[in-house]
C-alpha cells in the first residue's frame, strides 16, 4: 500500500503503523521506533512508572528475549479527526535467553494522531 493509499484510508493507515511498530520490536530497531514515536510519547503500564521516548525506546531494544511473531488477530481502530486509538489483545511468541519459548498475551491501547498529513 503506498503513502496515497494509506492517507485516503485512515485505519489501514493506523494498521500500518502498528504493523511498523511490531515490525522494529521484533527487529529491534531503534531507528524505527524513534520514526514512529513522538518525542513527546509516554508508556503506560500497570505497576511501572511512567516511561518516556528513551526509556521505552531502550527497554523494547534492551529486552533480552527475541520476539519471533506479534499481532493481534482482534484489533479495532478508532478514528477521530486527527486522534486514532487502536485496542485489542497482542500476542507474542518470544524467545528466551535459556532458549524457552513463552507466548506472551496482553491487552493494548495505543493512541496516534496525525501530524503534518501524516
């Protein structure tokens, strides 16, 4: 799908960044999640502090298992105006250091917003 195909279709477009964002977590790719997350960005997750751009940037790289597939096979998209949520259940199958193998399932809630057209 190409750039004019993803801004007319505003939840694939969503899709598609979700996708590049599971795509840098299996990869680890610093450069990707800094392209997709905003300077401003914060995680949330039960029980943790909040975590800014870098922190979340180096835990996601820093994390010693190897994430082999992640997605999710219920996740909706949520449109309004320039604000887009995504929720579902992710699931991952990852690799650990002494070579188990664990799946991992979570619920998400990610919110995007479009900026300068995109």
């Amino acid at each position: 799908m190409n750039q004019t195909e993803l801004n007319e279709n505003p939840h694939q477009a969503v899709r598609h960044v979700q996708e590049e964002f599971w795509n840098a977590l299996k990869n680890k790719d610093r450069e990707a999640f800094e392209k997709i997350l905003d300077i401003d960005f914060i995680a949330r997750t039960p029980g943790q502090p909040n975590q800014g751009r870098a922190g979340f940037i180096q835990s996601l790289i820093g994390f010693p298992a190897q994430v082999h597939s992640i997605g999710s096979d219920n996740l909706e998209v949520h449109i309004w105006g320039d604000i887009a949520v995504t929720t579902g259940v992710q699931s991952a199958e990852i690799e650990l250091p002494d070579g188990q193998t664990k799946t991992n399932t979570i619920a998400i809630t990610n919110v995007f917003q479009r900026q300068k057209g995109q």
